[in-house]
C-alpha cells in the first residue's frame, strides 16, 4: 500500500492524471496469477488485488459493463490497512483493530439465513458455515438456516444473469417467513436446509484463526511475489 499512497484512490483503468506508482501497481495486479481471467484492464486489476468476485460465465455483457464502468471504477486503498486487521485478528474488528462487534451477541436474537455461493473463492468456503453456528449457539430458539447455491462465486449472487431464479427466492422464503407476526421471528420447527453442530465462541474463534492462518499464509506468498516484481520493475525504471 505504501507504494500507491494508501490515503488516494486507485483507478481501475487507465488515467491520465495517475502518478508511476499507480500505474506500477495496476501491472503488478495485472500479472498476478488467479483461477479466472478477463479481457478487461480494469476487471483483471480489480480481481488481482481483491481476487476473483465472481465468475464472468454468470453475468451479461451488459452488467458486466455496466460494473466496470459505473461501480468499480476507483478503488480505495486505505480500506485494504482495515481488512489486513480483520485477517490478524481472526474476527471483524473495527478500522483501528478493536473487537467492537462481536462484544454482545445477545442483541443478534433475531432469525438468520445464510447464502453463499458453491464455487466462492474469494473467502474462506466455511465463512458462512462458521456464522451459521456462531448464531446456533447463541440464539437457538430462533431459526437460523444456511443455503449454499451451486455454481455461484461472491457478487454475481446478487448480479448473476439467473440471479433472479437461483438466488433471491431463499431472499424473499426468509422475509416472507419472518415479517408475518412477531411470533413468527422465533424457531416454527423447521428442521433448516443445511445442518451445522453447534459450537461455542472459543470453538468458533479457533476455526476463525485456522482458516485465517492459511489465508494470511496465501497473502503473505502473494506478498513476496508482489515485493520481487516490484523491485524488479522499480530497478528498470530507475536505469
């Protein structure tokens, strides 16, 4: 981050008025290796910082660029500082790395549905799972259910071409279920979709830490890689 000064954004395509270290970083995004590539300058830049968001075969031409040309055009760098304190603490904290969210799990009494796509591959596959048996435990009068959707990755949940059909239904199921009376917010008997054991917090800690040690693990590759071919890059420019 310090080579893009964290504190300006960073366009995804190019721009006139960028600085060499934007433009260095956007190559080095550009070259790293990932599961699925574009033909878009913007979109490999995007996916080469973050990783893949989704999986292109479930978007139309048309919102996928609509999406590089409306919502991701800038990034800033700054909230990268805040997910590299989530990935150390191995839970969500705040921007300055405090355990302000997960301080009172009494006042999440309400009724849950998890969604998440089967070929995610932008965070850990058992996330959801891991929330799904954070609020089981917590909360186990109340229905808590966890839906995984083949074929989908992260956004195109949301923005997929069959989005529509696939995904919002389980959407609306939830609401419809949970908003007809007051009552109806507690457990009905339900048995849900998909079953996880319940857990206790410093169980679930410790599978946030697991899955965190092996994230960090890839960052820290994707680190080395980025910090060799940079001063390999910074070396030429400087001739």
């Amino acid at each position: 981050m310090a080579i893009a000064r964290d504190n300006r954004l960073l366009s995804m395509g190019h721009s006139n008025v960028d600085g060499w270290r934007h433009t260095l970083l956007r190559k080095v995004a550009q070259l790293l290796p990932r599961v699925e590539r574009c033909n878009r300058e913007d979109c490999e830049v995007f996916s080469g910082i973050f990783g893949n968001i989704l999986w292109h075969e479930n978007l139309t031409p048309r919102m996928h660029e609509w999406m590089n040309n409306e919502i991701t055009t800038k990034l800033s760098l700054g909230a990268l500082r805040h997910l590299h304190l989530v990935c150390l603490a191995g839970r969500i904290v705040d921007a300055n790395g405090n355990d302000t969210y997960l301080q009172h799990p009494e006042r999440l009494a309400l009724p849950t549905t998890y969604i998440s796509g089967g070929r995610e591959i932008l965070v850990m596959l058992d996330t959801s799972s891991m929330a799904h048996s954070f609020m089981q435990f917590h909360h186990p009068s109340f229905s808590h259910s966890r839906i995984v959707v083949p074929k989908y990755g992260h956004n195109d949940l949301l923005i997929g071409e069959h989005s529509g059909r696939d995904v919002f239904p389980h959407i609306l199921d939830h609401l419809e279920r949970f908003s007809r009376t007051k009552t109806s917010q507690h457990n009905e008997g339900k048995e849900d979709q998909h079953k996880c054991s319940r857990i206790n917090p410093s169980e679930v800690e410790g599978m946030l830490k697991r899955s965190n040690f092996n994230l960090l693990s890839v960052m820290d590759n994707v680190t080395y890689l980025c910090c060799f071919m940079l001063i390999i890059a910074i070396f030429f420019l400087s001739k």
